[in-house]
C-alpha cells in the first residue's frame, strides 16, 4: 500500500522525468542481459575497472555478485561471497577508498522489525573472472530502533558508511554509522538528517561532494557539507519499471538509474549547473557547466499529453506491482 501511495504522489510530477538527448560523450545505457540478474536492486561504477558495474539481486538469490560489462550488458564475473551467513534482503551495493565493495543486506521485508541488519565487505577483485572470496560481516543497528532501508552509500574521502531508511514512523532519515565499522560489537547507525522521499537507493560523487537519493519516480541531490547533507532540489530520472538503484560515473558528470526485472535497462542522466560534483565541474572543457541530458530532467519542447497519461499510468501500475510483490514477501 505504501508503495502504491508513493507511486500515485509520484505521478503528478513524471514529466520532470523527462530528459533530452544525451550529448556525444555523455555513456550509453545497456541493458543487463544474465539471465540470472531478475532483480537488480544496486548498482555500484568500478573505480579498478573501466566501464564495468556492480550489481546484485535482492533475494532468493544466494551470497553473490555480478561484474556487468556497461557496453554490452554481459556478465563478466560473478563473485561468490563466503565467510557469510545466509543473505537476507541485499538492496545496495558501494564503493569504499580502501578498494573494497561493500553491500549492504539491509532491507526488512517486515516492516523495520529486525533487530540487526548485515553489511558485507570484500576487496574489489584484480582480474575479472568467476571466483569466491572470503568477506567481512558486519552487525548493525539503529539507534532509534529498526528500519527498512534499501540505499548504503560509502563516502569516498572519509570511508563512513551511510544508511538512508524509508520512510515509517515519523518519515525516512540519513543515518551515519560509525568512523570505522567493526567486527568485535554491534554497529550502531545514528541518525544525521531526515529525508523527505520514499528511498530505493544512494550513491556518493567520486569526489564526495554530492550525495544523491532515489526513489522509484524521483530523486534528489545534496551537495555534502561537513558531514551532513544541503538540498539542491530534484534531478531528473528515467521512466523504469521499478527503480531501485543510481551510481555516478567515475567522472562524476552523469548519473547511472537501474531497475528491477529480467533485462533492465541502466540509463544515464546528465549532471548540470549546481548538480555537478565540485571536481567534474572544475572541469574546463565543460565550459558551460552542462553536460548532455539535463539533470533537471527539463526539454525545450512541451509533453505530449498522450506521454504524460500513459506515465501516470505505468506509475500506478508500477505501485500496484510492487506492493502485492512487498505483501506477499511479508506473508512468505
């Protein structure tokens, strides 16, 4: 039902989804074509391997991760976590400075009634090929009690793990773990700042000066100031099916949305003006701080009306769609 609410409050503001084409150097999308890969639920740009993205499902699927190629959308590697218990709900999956990848099995299918939730940390691997590797678990908490999140983002500079609940109870917050997680004790996660939108996933800039988070229609951008997040206002997303993760490019310049379903589309948006991360927008060959599809998801042509009903109505259909799929996960 909540999700339902969400999708309908949504529709009123689709047409801000729309964006421009992309410019000649802006990424292509692709679309993830394994087979295996039905519920993509994070996303994460390699900082070891060009043009690759992590990814994962988000249940019933077993401790592992896919390495997609972002050109053609294969599987290049799927990395076998061990050293782990059974994975429960994984919804998001980040890059740390220490050259890990650390994914996030957060979410809570009965409604933020677990008393803990897991982050997995293993290095980045070398050599892209099937292989297993021992992981670190860790335990984590909230301070304020349990939560249903789906978005972890590590900060690049400072290598804090961040967690972003959905909304319940009062609204969905930022929450800040601590400096350095551990494995002697519990990790508890604080809250930092509240946040205004029905989270699906996060990501920090590569340089840490911007913070995004979705929502299935939405998404807004933070410029990140001592540790704590500044609104900017919305950015533009794509039209998906149920979209549940967003990374940025390695050059910081263009957001990458992916979505639930057997081959989904990862689909780029543009960065401009503001929106920009503080190094991508030092850049001197973007001399008009624009870059291709414009962040803010505007066209200088009107909607056609005929667009805007049918997105209303994929919105609402969507939400149909994923409350039935959350119901019956509760009841299962």
């Amino acid at each position: 039902m909540r999700s339902l609410l969400c999708a309908a409050g949504a529709a009123g503001i689709l047409w801000s989804a729309a964006v421009v084409p992309a410019a000649a150097d802006e990424p292509d999308g692709f679309t993830i074509s394994d087979p295996r890969i039905t519920e993509s639920s994070g996303l994460a740009a390699s900082r070891t391997h060009p043009g690759i993205y992590w990814t994962h499902n988000d249940s019933d699927d077993g401790p592992y991760i896919y390495a997609v190629d972002g050109k053609s959308g294969r599987t290049v590697a799927r990395v076998t976590l061990r050293g782990i218990g059974d994975p429960r709900d994984v919804e998001a999956i980040s890059v740390g400075p220490d050259g890990n990848l650390y994914v996030g099995d957060i979410g809570d299918n009965l409604g933020g009634s677990w008393n803990h939730v897991w982050i997995y940390r293993f290095p980045e691997p070398k050599r892209l090929r099937d292989t297993t590797v021992t992981a670190t678990q860790f335990d984590v908490k909230y301070a304020d009690g349990p939560r249903d999140a789906e978005a972890m983002m590590v900060h690049p500079k400072t290598g804090r793990v961040y967690l972003a609940s959905k909304k319940q109870g009062g609204g969905g917050a930022l929450y800040a773990g601590p400096q350095r997680l551990t494995t002697s004790g519990v990790n508890t996660f604080r809250k930092v700042a509240p946040v205004d939108l029905w989270v699906t996933d996060g990501a920090f800039s590569p340089d840490g000066s911007r913070l995004v988070l979705r929502s299935y229609f939405g998404a807004r951008i933070y410029r990140w100031q001592d540790g704590r997040p500044k609104d900017l206002g919305s950015v533009g997303v794509p039209v998906q099916q149920q979209g549940e993760s967003v990374t940025f490019t390695p050059d910081g310049r263009t957001l990458m949305y992916g979505s639930e379903g057997a081959d989904s589309a990862v689909e780029p948006v543009g960065l401009s003006d503001e929106q920009l991360p503080d190094a991508a927008g030092d850049d001197p060959a973007n001399g008009d701080g624009t870059n291709g599809k414009d962040g803010k998801g505007s066209s200088d042509t009107e909607l056609d009306p005929a667009f805007i009903k049918g997105a209303m109505v994929l919105a609402l259909g969507t939400g149909l769609v994923v409350a039935l799929r959350r119901m019956l996960r509760r009841r299962g």
